[in-house]
C-alpha cells in the first residue's frame, strides 16, 4: 500500500492560541458606530412592533365582525 511508516505528524497548535490570533484579526467598531447601529435596531424594532399590533388589531376587529 502505501510507505507511511517514515512519515512524521507536524504538532497541531493549541486552540486556544489559534482563537487568539484570530481575535487579533479582527476590526471591532468604534463606540459611534455601535451607538448608531443600536438606535437603528431598536427604532426598526419599534416600528415593525407597531405595525404587527395594527395589522393584529385590524385582523381580530375583521374575524370579530365575522363571527358575531
């Protein structure tokens, strides 16, 4: 088969020494951006909230109608 007796395994390196250079690859945003970010979730968050009690509202008064 095959000559795998003379083959040498190379040392895998620790995990946790990979996940740290990793982490230093990483471009973290500056507290501005992240500031921004969090309000334009939060006012999405709101308004689409809104908009499901409306359309939820508006959907129980028409099967109320219906059913009465």
């Amino acid at each position: 088969m095959g000559d795998s007796k003379n083959t040498e395994k190379t040392p895998k390196p620790s995990f946790w020494k990979g996940v740290k250079a990793e982490f230093k690859k990483i471009s973290w945003p500056d507290r501005t951006k992240i500031f921004k970010q969090s309000v334009a979730v939060i006012c999405i968050s709101l308004v689409l909230g809104f908009i499901i009690t409306l359309l939820d509202t508006i959907l129980q008064y028409g099967v109320n109608l219906l059913t009465m």
